[in-house]
C-alpha cells in the first residue's frame, strides 16, 4: 500500500495514520528486511505520543496491507513482499 499524501493545511491527521507513517518511515530509514523486528505497540505509542488504541489500528492496517506481520507473544516483523496473482495464468505449483 502506497504512504498516503499529507493532509491538506487546516485538516488533522489521524492518529493511527501518523503511527502508519512513522512504521513506513522506520522501515526505510533503518533499511529493515523482511523478518526484521519491529518496536512493540508500548515503544510506537510512545514513539509517536499516540494511544495504543491507535497503535493497534495502524498496525491492522499495515498487516492488511502486507507490509508486516504479527505473532502474538512473539513481536512484529516486516512482512515478506507479496507475490503478485496473475488473472490471466492458471494456478501452477
């Protein structure tokens, strides 16, 4: 999922939007890998001065979209990429 352009003067960014951005951010400033951890939701909110509420949406939404995963008493990881489907071919092993 492509960053999402800044607010228009005037209009507030949400919160987890400004947690999304700080994760994207993070991730290509620090040049992580797939399989890299990432800070936990207690470090991200106070990182970006956000709710853990927040926290836990931006990092839905990053999973959603791919670029992270989570495992559960584990930590978050940055996801490996995605293989693209193709309509058009069968599905072939």
């Amino acid at each position: 999922m492509a960053r999402r352009a800044p607010a228009p003067s005037g209009e507030r960014t949400l919160r987890y939007q400004q947690v999304y951005d700080h994760v994207v951010d993070l991730i290509e400033a620090q040049g992580l890998e797939p399989g890299d951890r990432l800070p936990s939701t207690t470090e991200l909110a106070e990182q970006t001065s956000v709710s853990l509420i927040s926290v836990r949406r931006a990092l839905d939404e990053l999973e959603r979209s791919g670029r992270i995963v989570r495992h559960k008493g584990v930590g978050t990881f940055v996801a490996r990429g995605r293989i693209p489907a193709h309509p058009a071919r069968s599905g072939e092993l």
